[in-house]
C-alpha cells in the first residue's frame, strides 16, 4: 500500500476492481448480489502496507475496499459471520491430519481504537475451544528474567488453532520506545528480531495477519469523553489515558517506524481505518476469511475403511 492510499478520494471498490477476481471467503459476487449485500472486494489488497506507505496520510474516516455505509456494513458483517467458524472447524480437523497449520491474528492500536469490539464481534465468530487468545499487559517479573519473545513465542497457537495477540511483541518497539524503558540500541534490535521470529512462525506453518487500527487523535478524544460521561463506560476509563494522549506524536513515529521496518512478505501489516467501529470490524472479518480461504483447509482422510465401519455399525 502505497502513499495515500487510505486517502478518502482514493475509495476501492470501484467496478474496474469487481471485474477481477472478488471471491472472499466462498462468497462469490453473484451469490452476494443473491443474498442482498454489497460485493465482496480484497481488503487484503486495500489495507496492505507496501513500500513508500506513509500512516500520516490515511485517512481514519476513510472504507477502502468497501462501498456502503453503515447500514450496508453491519448486514455484510452479519452475513458472513458463520464462514469463520466453518473454515476455522477444517483447520482444527486438518491438523488430525498430516496437515499442521495454523493462524495467527495480531491486533495494535492507541487506546480506544477499538480493539474490545474486534474481539467481540469478530473473534467472537468463532468457536472458542477453537481460538488461543492473548492479552498482552506489562511483563511479570518472571518474563522480565527471558528476552522479549519468549513470552510471545509461548503463546504461539497450535496445529488447527486460530491465535489471537491483544497487543503483542510489538509493543516492545512502541510503548518501550515512546517512554525509554530500554536504550535505543536495544529497541532498535528488536525489529529484525521480530522478523526473523514471524518468518520462522511462517515457515513452520502459522498464517499471521498483522492489524494496526488506525484511529484519529479527534476521535480518540470522543471516545474518552463518552467513557467520562457515561457511568456505564467509566470503568474502561483509567487516569493514564490522558498521559498517553499527550504523547501522540511519538506514539504515530513509533508506529511509522514499525509498518516501515517490520512489514514483509511474510507477514505483512494492515492499516484498517478505526474512526467507524462498523467498518473496522467488517474489515478485519474479511481480512481473517481472505486468509483463511488461501489457506484453503481441507477434511482429512479417514485413517480406517469407511465402508466396512458402515456394515458393522449397520450390525450393531
């Protein structure tokens, strides 16, 4: 993904992009018209951070990839919301199998972007016996004595899990460097280290699909405000949202910083645009079921005579 482009004059999802291939997921374009909701386009192709990708000119505001408004979002979220656990039930099944694979879904972001409603409304999808999730807080003394990956290589998830990271190592190049909890020449290190760890991650098997939602500083204020106003939300609040506030900048420097050093072919950042909840959630939904289609798990072949266990089942 380029410069610009999240910018709102730059919206995908025009008829020259539905010509190409638009299947996601197992819905086709005919069968999305079919069912009433807009068609299908890549969101992996709209959101990717490629070479040259500057955050400061996404627009968070902005839907690449999707046409509709909001209303057109919830109904398209809601009618794909069975095929991640349908194909989540064949990665689990394959990993019987001689197949071992597995997914893994990284969600960063500033506070209030929104990543409570992701877990709600999308991992939510799945079949929780199917998914390892981590919510990564500050390390505990004990993960403070091992490098900064070994907490994050434990929670690694296995053959035929969906793996979910709330917040993840790269907060060892983002929090860390914003408030100099280590020198600089060891963050610095860190990048290439957290490459060479998800290229490994990959090869051994592990799809992983790297979400930053990318929220505007207006509209984080909104959502503080609303967490102040409303007795219901003030738990969710904590004194140390406006300190962090404050340091926005060198929050948006240290973010650059990683989309630039730790997107690669392997494992690839995606910048999905926060400020409309409904859109990032559909967005994430598809970027999970784009990836889960390619990786296109499949039943595993019965390791005893199906024929003969149907003659003696039919004589018990």
């Amino acid at each position: 993904m380029g410069k610009g482009k999240h910018d709102s004059k730059s919206k995908r999802g025009k008829k020259s992009d539905r010509d190409k291939k638009s299947k996601v997921a197992g819905l086709d374009a005919t069968a999305a018209s079919d069912k009433g909701v807009p068609e299908p386009i890549a969101f992996a192709d709209a959101l990717r951070v490629g070479e040259g990708f500057i955050l400061a000119d996404c627009d968070p505001r902005s839907t690449p990839g999707f046409d509709g408004d909001k209303a057109d979002g919830e109904e398209a979220l809601a009618a794909r919301a069975g095929e991640i656990s349908q194909y989540q039930e064949r990665l689990y099944a394959e990993s019987k199998g001689d197949v071992k694979r597995s997914l893994l879904l990284v969600v960063q972001g500033m506070d209030t972007s929104g990543k409570g409603g992701i877990m709600r409304h999308v991992v939510g999808q799945m079949d929780p016996q199917g998914v390892k999730y981590t919510a990564f807080k500050a390390p505990t003394a004990e993960e403070r004595t091992h490098p900064f990956l070994w907490r994050i290589r434990n929670a690694l998830p296995s053959p035929g899990q969906v793996g979910v990271f709330d917040r993840s190592q790269y907060e060892d190049v983002l929090i860390v460097r914003v408030h100099g909890l280590v020198p600089r020449a060891t963050w610095s290190r860190r990048y290439s280290q957290i490459n060479d760890f998800e290229a490994k991650a990959v090869a051994d098997g592990t799809t992983i699909v790297k979400v930053m939602l990318n929220v505007s500083v207006d509209e984080q204020k909104a959502r503080l405000t609303e967490r102040l106003e409303r007795e219901d939300k003030h738990w969710k609040y904590r004194t140390g949202d406006v300190d962090e506030r404050l340091l926005w900048p060198q929050y948006q420097e240290a973010y650059q910083a990683v989309l630039e050093k730790t997107s690669t072919d392997a494992a690839p950042w995606f910048v999905v645009p926060a400020d409309r909840k409904w859109y990032a959630r559909l967005a994430v939904q598809n970027l999970v079921l784009e990836h889960l289609e390619a990786m296109d798990p499949q039943w595993p072949a019965a390791d005893f005579d199906v024929e003969a266990e149907k003659q003696r089942l039919a004589k018990s």
